[in-house]
C-alpha cells in the first residue's frame, strides 16, 4: 500500500487526509498543535460563499490598498515596512490583473463543486458543524457598489452560479433584523454557512476511522525527497524523529512557502491576516436581534454568520504585515462597531476576538497538484476561500496522487504552473 505523509491539519490538511483515506492510502497526517484546525481553521466568518469568488486582482483593488494604507481601521491594511516577499508578491498580483476575469468564473466552478463533496462528507460521517443553508445576501451602500456587484454575477454566472439582485425591501424580508440605509443587495439561496472549527475536528475523527495515523504535537522541522522517497523529519517532546513515505502532500497554510523552497519549488504563499469576533449571544433579546441569514457588506469587507443559537461570527480584513499574529485592538472595533450599527439589539459586552493568517497566492487561486519532484503535490494558498473550496481540492490532489485523470473543473488551476 502506498504511504503519503500530509502536511498540516488544518481544513486542507484533514480533507485531503480523508480524500486519500476513501482511495485506499496508507495515510499520516503531521500537525504541530494539539489538535487539529488551531491556526486559520480556528474562527473564521463561515461562509461557504460560492457567490464570494471574484479574485482580488482588479485595480480598484489597488486604488483602494493605496487610499486606506494609512488608516488603521481599513478593511485593508498594508504595513509600508518593504520586504522582498511582500514586494514580489504584490508585483505577481498586478501581473495577474489580466485574468481576473478567468480566475472569477474558475473559482467559482471550484466553490459550486466543493460545496457537493462538502455536505455529502458531513452526511456520511454525521459531523454537526451548525451548518445553515439560508443562502447569503451581499450588501451594498452606494450606486457604484451595487453595479459593480452586477458585472461580477455575470462572472458568477458563467461559472454556474445563480445570484440575483435585491432592493432594500427585499433585503429586510430576506433578513428582517438588518438596520441602515442601503442602496441595494445580491442574494444567493445557494450559499451556506457552518463552523470550520468543528467540521474540520469531526473530519479528523473520521479520517482516524479510516486509518489516517493523525500525529499531533509534531513540529515538522524538514521534508525532504532523493531517490522517490519523502524523508520527514519532526520535533516531538524534545526527540526528533524521521520517518519515511512514498509521497506527500503539503497543505502547511503560510508555512507551504518554506517547505516548498526546500523541496525545489517556488510556491508565492504571503499570510494575509484576517480577524474574527464571536458574538457570544446569552441573552434572549441578542439572540432575536442576530440575523440568521449570513451577510457580506461590500464597504466594510466584512462577513456575519450565525452559528447554532448562541453565537454570532462577525470576520473580514485583510492586513498584509508578514507573519505577525498579533491582535489589534484597533482592527478588531470595527467589527464590534459593525454589529452594533448594523444590529442594534445585539449585545456586544462578551465578544471574543481572533486573528489568523490565510494562506494567499498572488493570482488568488490555490495551488493543487504535483511539484516538480513527482513524488511531491500541494494543496495550499486558498486565501480567504480555504473552508469554500477545501472539498473539491481535496478530491483534485487526491486524483492527482492516485494519477486519475484531472477532473474537468481543475483545468482552469491545473493548466498553470502549480507551484
């Protein structure tokens, strides 16, 4: 039987585990922390938001990151402080403006055909993750937002999405408790929302009833290939311990670029940092003001999700200040301050903040399928879309690994140079 070793137990990490179980690998999966899903798989905003995929390459984009680079409460935030990593990357990212168009309707396609294997998982295992399927309603403030929301539903639509738009009326039907003034908003019934945290730990349980060894606790320090081999060498408890595969997978978030580089690939990953606030809603009154339909708000980039009764996740940002994963108090008030303008009868006195790095690629599209070593393959740099796509990637890097025909939704991602 052949054995592959996978990299990090975070949502690619424990699906890609479990997609190689279902093929009949002799699986083990490496995660330094505890248990698995601790880093960017911890609280994110949610969303399984096909109607979310439009890439980043645009140059409104740009405009914007240079008008708010100063402001410290900007949904998007660049620390000016240069780096060759940073400045690399940002010049891949204007490079790739061109395709912005390509990579909207690929990415869409990924997200409508992992949302199928996603659910058919949770099914099968019985893993409750709070999961709601009451669609997704993007919100917008101006003229200019809303038309722009037009052009990219026709993106979304030729990827296979159906979204339509709505007036401020129909917002508040579809979600009764919003406050504010909007010009309009674009609704997608299809969307959903759940808890990465708890799909991807009950995944790992499956996985492990499928035979995945999942070694947790295990600090990778090197993987290595000579000879069709994979070497990997770990920290455990102070001992250092090397172990032997036929192949691996790398799915390490932020850390892929490192590994990547000492397996002979160039892989552009920068840890974007995202932030999340978990409105704990203990009173009765909060838990009638939360919306139960998800929300994205165009201005403020930010995310709301309502996970089971209790509990409300408000996520968005993006802060480009390398590896740092410090929580900002000045980052995190927005969040706060969004609920309370947007949801006044929430009470926000017992909010617990987060921050975590999303693995992101300079085109926006992950990095699926084999290195240059053929005994190498990458599941990693998802950006923000890691818990949308995380299912139909896994199937991707597992046909890869089984050397199965790519599947005809990957080519868009497989045509290009993978790492």
């Amino acid at each position: 039987m052949k054995t592959i070793a996978v990299v990090g137990g975070g949502i690619t990490g424990v699906t890609s585990a479990y997609a190689l179980a279902q093929r009949g690998f002799a699986v083990t999966l490496f995660e330094k922390h505890r248990y698995s899903a601790m880093e960017t798989s911890f609280a994110n905003g949610g969303q399984l938001s096909a109607s979310n995929a439009e890439v980043w390459n645009h140059p409104a984009t740009i405009l914007k990151g240079l008008r708010w680079m100063l402001k410290a409460d900007a949904p998007l935030l660049v620390n000016p402080k240069p780096s060759w990593h940073k400045l690399s990357w940002f010049a891949e990212f204007v490079r790739h403006i061109p395709l912005y168009e390509r990579n909207t309707v690929a990415t869409t396609a990924l997200a409508i055909a992992a949302r199928e294997h996603l659910f058919a998982w949770a099914q099968r295992e019985h893993i409750d993750f709070d999961l709601k399927t009451r669609g997704i309603l993007h919100i917008y403030r101006s003229k200019a937002g809303f038309e722009h929301a037009g052009k990219v539903s026709q993106l979304l639509a030729q990827g296979g999405l159906e979204r339509r738009g709505v007036t401020p009326s129909e917002m508040r039907a579809i979600e009764p408790t919003l406050a504010g003034d909007f010009y309009g908003g674009y609704f997608t019934p299809s969307d959903a929302t759940g808890d990465i945290h708890q799909f991807t730990t009950g995944l790992a349980t499956a996985a492990q009833r499928l035979g995945v060894e999942c070694l947790f606790e295990r600090d990778v320090q090197s993987v290595t290939h000579q000879a069709g081999r994979i070497t990997i060498r770990t920290a455990h408890a102070g001992q250092s311990e090397t172990r032997l595969f036929d192949a691996v997978v790398v799915c390490a978030g932020t850390a892929s670029r490192a590994i990547a580089a000492g397996l002979g690939d160039r892989l552009n990953v920068y840890p974007v940092k995202g932030y999340s606030i978990t409105v704990q809603l203990n009173d009765a009154p909060s838990r009638a003001s939360a919306p139960t339909v998800s929300l994205l708000d165009d201005e403020t980039k930010l995310v709301s999700s309502r996970l089971g009764e209790h509990r409300l996740r408000v996520a968005g940002t993006a802060e480009f200040n390398g590896y740092n994963r410090d929580i900002r108090a000045d980052r995190i008030q927005p969040l706060t301050d969004w609920v309370a303008q947007c949801f006044p009868g929430v009470r926000t006195e017992n909010v617990v903040p987060w921050a975590g790095l999303r693995p992101m690629m300079p085109d926006m599209m992950p990095r699926v399928g084999p290195g240059k070593s053929p005994c190498v393959f990458y599941n990693t740099g998802h950006g923000h879309l890691g818990w949308t796509l995380c299912a139909i990637t896994a199937e991707m890097v597992a046909d890869a690994v089984q050397g199965s025909p790519a599947r005809a939704v990957s080519v868009p991602i497989l045509r290009q140079r993978t790492v």
